[in-house]
C-alpha cells in the first residue's frame, strides 16, 4: 500500500526540484505561517501518505522485515534513533514515552524519504 501511496502522490517526479518539496508532497513537511510578530508552522501536504509512512515504520521497519541495503541502512538509523531516545526517557512517564515513540517513527521515516529521493530521481526521471 505504501508503494502506491508513494506513486500516487509524487508522480511524475520530474516536478520535484528539492527534498523539501518532495517530502512536503507526502506529508512531512511544514509550511511557515507568520503574521507580524506572530511565527508558526504547519505541517503541509498529504496526511494519507503520512499516515500510511508511519504505519511502514511501525510494521515494516520496527519488526525488522526490510532486506535492501537501503532498507537495512533505515532500520540501522531507527534502531539509533530508538536507542537514543529510550536513554533519554528513563524515569519519564507513560504519556511521554508514547511521544518519543512517534518521534522514533517519524524521524525514521523522514530518514527513509532522505535516503529515497535522490534513488528515485536518478532512476525514475529521464
């Protein structure tokens, strides 16, 4: 499902001239909306495609099923990311907890978007 999220959402590829853009288009990046002295941000783009990334992470990258060497490179980060933040989370509560754990998941994923991009324009665009 994921893989069709992806083509859905990105083709062609072509139209995409950074990262930022790319990763924006599937749902995780983040739009400035300031107002005077007022700064924020936003997340932007496709809240489907980022759903379905952050269930991958959950059920694909977490549980060790990737093979590629691409694949191995994301579990190895996500495994460091997990690492880290676990260490950083003795003593904190439940609640906490459950957000470092989206943040493994998302960092994780943009993470795999970073590693991605470059793969898919070098093959995908003539």
């Amino acid at each position: 499902m994921v893989r069709a999220i992806l083509l859905v959402r990105c083709y062609p590829l072509s139209r995409f001239e950074s990262e930022g853009a790319f990763k924006r288009r599937l749902g995780l990046g983040l739009e400035e909306r300031s107002s005077g002295q007022v700064e924020s941000f936003s997340s932007s783009g496709s809240s489907i495609a980022k759903i379905e990334l952050y269930n991958w992470s959950r059920t694909t990258v977490a549980k060790k099923r990737l093979i590629s060497q691409v694949g191995l490179e994301v579990q190895a980060k996500f495994e460091e990311h997990k690492a880290k933040l676990n260490s950083q989370s003795q003593g904190q509560e439940k609640e906490q907890t459950g957000k470092f754990t989206n943040l493994v998941h998302n960092r994780t994923v943009a993470f795999a978007l970073r590693r991605l991009f470059p793969l898919l324009k070098k093959t995908c665009v003539d």
